[in-house]
C-alpha cells in the first residue's frame, strides 16, 4: 500500500485541516471519501492493521447522521478515525488482540461517543499487542503488525494498527491507548505524532484495562493541530468513570522555542544500546532545538529510570493480571505466549511488595519533581532505538524492552507526553528510518505541549475554536436550564447563554416516568410551543457535552418559534409509554412551580 491513501483525493497525507477546508469550501464529500476508504479496506491486509474494518454501509450510516450538519460547526465533521481494538465502538466486537475474549458492546466508549458527535467518521478497529501488553506490534493473533513505512521493521505498540492506519492515510487520526508508551513508540516508527493526555481527561470508561489505574486514551495524528483539535473534541468526564478527571489545563498559546529550557537527560545516563543511527539523530535534533533558540539543559535522569524499572520489574506488573484475572485463569491458553508469560509472571508478586513498590514511587516523585523549577519541559528520544522483526521474533522480551527506556516512566509519575517526528536517520544501521523525540511536561500541561510540538514541526497557531463561526448552539428543555441540576456541564465547558425562547408549536412535553426530567416529543397535530433556553457552546466542547446524554434522551434538530432551527434535546418515543403528558404547562420550570390547585395539575393526578 503506498503511504498517501486516498490518491485519487489527495497528493498529501490525509489531515483533518486539508479534509475540512475541502468539506467547508464544497470540493469533497464525506461519502466520496468513504467510498475511497471502503474500497481501500476492503482488499488485501497485507500489513494486518485491521483486526475489524467497518463495511461501506456501516461507514455510510455515520456519513448519513451528518445530513443536514453545517460542517463549520462540527470541528470532527466527516473526519475519518480508527479504533484500537481495546476500545468500544457500538455494535462491533472488542477482541482486545484475544478471540476468545471477545464481546460486542451494546454503547461506544466515551471517547468515541464524544468524537462521533462531533461528526468523526469510524473507520475499523485496529490490530495490537494483545491486551495492549508490548511496544513491538507483534503479539497478536490476527498477525503481527507490519510497518507502513517498511514492512520488514517493528511498526511499534500496543497501539500498531492505529499508527499504520494514519501512517498509510486509511484514517485522518487514530485513538490508542497508552500505558508504557503504546501511544508514542508507534508514532516515532512512523514520523508521526503521538499525543499521550494526561492520566483520565479523555475517558477510559468503555475501554479494556491493561493498567487501570495507569491507562490512558492516546492520539495519533499527522500535525500538532490535528491531535489538538482531537483533543479538545475528546476530553471531558464521564459520569460514572472512577479515573476521570476534569482538565485543569489552558487553552492552548502560541510557544516560541527561544529561551525554552528544555531538560534531557546527562550524557551519561543517555542510553541508545549501540544504536548508532538514533544517538546521531538526537544529536541532530538538540542542534536544531539549539538554533531554534531553546536552551538544552542537562537534568538528573536517576529518578525516571528508577520509575520505569517499576513498571514491569516489580508488582505493578500485577495489575495487568488484575484487568483480566478471571479470563487469565479461566482460559490461559488464549493468551499470546509472551502475553501468557509477561501477565502470568505477575502471581509472584505480594500485597506487601506492592505496598512496598508504592511507597518507593512516592519517593521516586518526590526526586523527579525536583527537575520542574529548573525546565519547561522534558525532551528525550521517544525510543532508544528500533529493529527488525527478525530482531523482535529472536528476542521478544529483550527487545521489546529497550523500546521502553524512555517511556515507562510517564504514567506513573503521571505527566503529559508528546511525541513528535524528528526527521530521518541519516547515518548507521537505520538510515532512512524515521526518528521522534518526545517533549514531556507535569500532568494538565497537554496544551504547553501541544504548543511546544506545533513550534518544533514548524505549524501555524490552529484557528480559535472560540470564534462565533466555531460555536454551536444547543436548545435545552430540562434540567440543563439555569439553574437547574445539570446546567453545570453547559457552564463548565464555556457555554453562555443567548436567549430564553419557546419552539415552534409542534412539539409535546412529558415528565418521564422517573419524575427529574422531561422529555420532547415532535407530532404532527395538537402540538404546542414549549418553553427552551439555547446555550451557545465552543463546537470543540459539543461532542463531550453530548456524551453525557443517557437514553432516552438524545440530541436532535428543533424549530423555534420564529423558525430557526438549532441542536435540541428530544427523546425517544418508547419511551413516553408511561410518561406523563405536561404540555399544558408549557414548559418544565412551570411543570416544576405548579399550583396543585390547577385543573391541569388535577388533571394530571387523575391521569397518574
């Protein structure tokens, strides 16, 4: 497959910037590129990156949900993305990398939720180490991940087959999941960019553990802006996600490199295993930083390698057994023979010597937070070196194991990460082979980094999302008016609103049957005009806000009283079944306040 899919639409890589501006300006459809995609995935895999690609008509549904959608005020509108197979997405097996362990959920993980509602298209779910357990793409049954770029290399993992779908331009962006580095190795194999939240502001509710308490949703993109842009459609809390955390970071801004302090490790502790092709391309790449004019300041690493040793050479190996315990223990057999070993390794492990591993990480964050007063962020190669899949086959552990030098650490001492391509290998082994450097930073600082990586690729400052043509307004009946139990998740994701109105008289209101919200029906006779607030919100925001809606509700177009039409809350018409019939109240502050003395409110008493 060559690297820029979609050929017959494209002469470069397939980015969210270049499919909106055409989407925005008319020249291309999301059906046209669907049609591409389809016709793409449905021949031959000859770099087993799909574990499930969707259908045209499966694709085509999602397309057929953007009817009627203003593109400019969907910041994902009809962008193509790929799954990792860990990750739900309604109605398509999880297999998690294991056949036997496969399940179809009935609901998309949150993440996904929040991405389809900003109008992202998906694509197919994505080969992985199974059970996201490796960095070398090679541990799956449905074939080891081969390359975009050289099928003969290690694509990288856990998360290979999202890397190679963005890499081979099948998908604009690609979700992963990272908890050692499966969201950055991948992305320096194949010069592109990894993002690596910080720990639980993109939901991992919906998504298979391998770590929970570690685990972490990552982004794969060709551009800074793009993974940005993913970003902002993807965070936010999920009711009901024990690891979610409200993001406490700021708008993205501008970064020049000059005068950045940026820490890499002593010359000393920098370790490449005689990789003489990647020492040589760091080198290159602090000159460049150099004469961008950021200052290279050599830090203590001790700390960091200490935390990364934690990982997989003490007890915190035991909570990969923990994700999957009754699987393990019911089907041991099912497991990919150095995933079997690596998660059965974990028995040996005691409570007291995880208690005791905890009190050392305490200690070993203590140490490496030393380093923040003295730099704005960390810089290190994102991988010490690469190798063949000859090289992975011979030694599966071994080499797996160097890849993670410079990422281990990450998660558990619960910072931010991105990884950025570094241009190609120009010397030894591995000339010609991409290189990626990644910039870290303390947990909330993801949109530091995002500034950093745009400055490093030479990318322009993406456009605001906070412009009138980037908002979207959304008319609520319930309790997401002012005031009422739920107006918070409006508030908390910059919504203002505009105006207190009523729809046009074509709708009815009911109380459902649990009694603390209503719901909206359109009918074709007897409807009358019902009392609505329309919120205007930040387009970035809309698919986490749409994601917190729970069946029966859902959102849809309304019609005002003056006839515009805006996004609405309506509800599910199997659901009115026993729900009460309040239209008479026009509204449901009035259904609220009501005067048990009313004929309406009698009424209603005789209808109950």
């Amino acid at each position: 497959m060559p690297m820029n899919a979609l050929t017959t639409i494209f002469d470069e890589p397939m980015t969210i910037a270049a499919l909106r501006a055409r989407y925005l300006d008319g020249s291309l459809t999301p059906a046209q590129v669907v049609e591409q995609i389809a016709a793409r995935t449905a021949g031959d895999d000859a770099h087993h990156v799909w574990i499930r690609a969707l259908t045209r008509d499966e694709m085509m549904a999602y397309v057929d949900a953007l009817a009627g959608r203003d593109p400019a005020a969907l910041p994902l509108y009809g962008i193509p993305f790929a799954i990792k197979d860990n990750i739900d997405l309604a109605g398509v097996p999880t297999t998690a990398a294991c056949p036997e362990y496969a399940y179809t959920p009935q609901a998309s993980a949150a993440v996904v939720a929040r991405l389809i509602a900003a109008g992202a298209i998906p694509v197919g779910k994505t080969n992985l180490d199974q059970f996201a357990t490796g960095l070398s793409g090679q541990r799956s049954p449905y074939g080891a991940c081969r390359n975009a770029l050289d099928p003969d290399y290690a694509s990288g993992g856990s998360s290979s087959g999202s890397a190679v779908s963005v890499a081979m331009g099948v998908a604009a962006f690609a979700l992963g999941t990272d908890t050692a580095g499966s969201g950055r190795v991948p992305a320096a194999f194949h010069g592109l960019v990894g993002l690596k939240p910080t720990k639980g502001v993109l939901s991992t509710q919906g998504v298979v553990p391998a770590c929970r308490s570690l685990d972490c949703v990552s982004i794969f993109a060709h551009t800074a802006n793009d993974a940005q842009t993913v970003f902002e459609s993807a965070y936010g809390v999920t009711e009901g996600d024990p690891y979610a955390r409200e993001w406490e970071g700021a708008a993205a801004d501008s970064t020049s490199l000059r005068g950045l302090r940026l820490g890499v490790p002593f010359a000393g502790q920098r370790e490449f295993y005689g990789d003489e092709s990647y020492a040589h391309a760091f080198d290159v790449a602090l000159d460049q930083l150099r004469a961008k004019g950021a200052q290279i300041v050599e830090v203590d690493f001790a700390p960091f390698l200490d935390t990364a040793r934690l990982l997989y050479e003490g007890p915190f190996v035991a909570e990969r057994l923990a994700a999957i315990r009754p699987f393990y223990e019911a089907h041991p057999d099912a497991l990919h023979p150095v995933t079997r070993a690596i998660i059965g390794g974990a028995t040996r492990w005691s409570a007291a010597d995880t208690f005791a591993a905890l009190d050392k990480l305490a200690t070993l964050r203590m140490q490496a937070d030393r380093v923040w007063p003295h730099i704005d962020a960390l810089l290190t190669p994102t991988s010490p070196t690469t190798s063949t899949v000859a090289e992975l086959e011979a030694d599966p552990i071994g080499v797996n194991a160097k890849f993670g030098y410079y990422t281990n650490f990450v998660n558990l001492l619960d910072q931010s990460a991105i990884a950025v391509p570094a241009g190609m290998c120009a010397t030894g082994k591995h000339a010609g082979k991409p290189f990626g450097i990644t910039f870290g930073a303390r947990a909330h600082e993801d949109a530091k980094l995002l500034a950093i990586a745009r400055a490093w690729l030479n990318e322009s400052e993406p456009p605001s999302t906070n412009q009138p043509d980037n908002n979207v307004c959304v008319a609520v009946v319930g309790a997401h008016l002012s005031g009422q139990p739920l107006n918070g998740q409006l508030t908390s994701r910059g919504a203002r609103l505009i105006e207190t109105t009523q729809t046009a008289s074509a709708y009815r209101l009911y109380a459902l049957p649990q009694g603390n919200k209503p719901g909206l029906q359109r009918v074709a006779e007897d409807g009358v005009a019902v009392e609505v607030e329309v919120w205007e919100m930040p387009a970035a925001q809309f698919g986490s806000f749409v994601a917190l809606i729970p069946a029966p509700l859902g959102i849809g177009t309304l019609v005002l009283a003056d006839g515009r039409t805006v996004q609405g809350f309506l509800c599910e018409s199997i659901a009115l079944h026993d729900a009460t019939d309040i239209s008479a109240f026009g509204g449901w502050r009035a259904w609220l306040n009501r005067d048990a003395s009313t004929p309406a409110e009698s009424a209603e008493r005789q209808e109950c």
